[in-house]
C-alpha cells in the first residue's frame, strides 16, 4: 500500500467516489437522453456533465465552477486560485477523430497558457 493510500483524506475521497459513481452515471445517461433522442447533444450536455462529476463525486462546490471564463468552458477555481481549465466538446465530437482531439487539446492549451493556468 502506497503511503498517500494510508491518509484517512485519501480514504474518505475514496469512499465519496464509490459512494456517488452510481448516482453520477444515472444522471450522465439522463443527461445524455438528448444525444438518443436527436442524434446529437449539444456541448452544454458534456459541460453539464462534468459539473456534475466534479461536484457530486470529486467535493467541489458548484461556487467553485466557472463558466465561460475568457473563451474557457470550465475553470475550476479555489480560494481565488485557477486549478483546472476544461475545454468541453459535445458528446461523441471526439470518439474515433485524432484530429479533432488534436485541435480540442491545442484550443485547450491556448486558452490555460492566457489564463496562466497550469492543468487541463
């Protein structure tokens, strides 16, 4: 066992995640109703999404969400510090096309190296 598994802040981070991954992937497949039903969803469907993975599974409060920050879809923010920039794409826009991962990872970097924030 690793020495960060023996933290009591590991293991209840653990246990939160195992506790709400079945609600999570319950409202993901409501979420992604809209895909089923028109074909395609829309990017506010994944930017939904992951607010719901990173406040219901990973404790971040929904405060600490912000959208559309300078061309961002999603930074995450704590204490007034910029953690995490997200770039969403919409469902599917991704699977099986490197070139679209490419630009996603590309646009995703420019914006973090504006933003002088350090992960994406």
């Amino acid at each position: 066992m690793n020495k960060i598994e023996n933290l009591t802040s590991y293991r209840r981070g653990l246990d939160k995640i195992n506790a709400s991954w079945s609600a999570f992937l319950a409202k993901r497949d409501r979420r992604l109703e809209q895909q089923r039903r028109h074909g395609k969803a829309a990017e506010k469907v994944a930017e939904d999404i992951i607010a719901d993975l990173f406040t219901d599974v990973l404790d971040w409060s929904l405060a600490e969400i912000n959208n559309q920050v300078r061309n961002a879809d999603i930074l995450l923010t704590r204490q007034g510090i910029k953690r995490l920039l997200i770039e969403a794409k919409r469902p599917g826009a991704l699977a099986w096309n490197r070139r679209a991962v490419e630009r996603a990872l590309d646009q995703a970097l420019r914006y973090a190296a504006e933003q002088k924030v350090l992960r994406l």
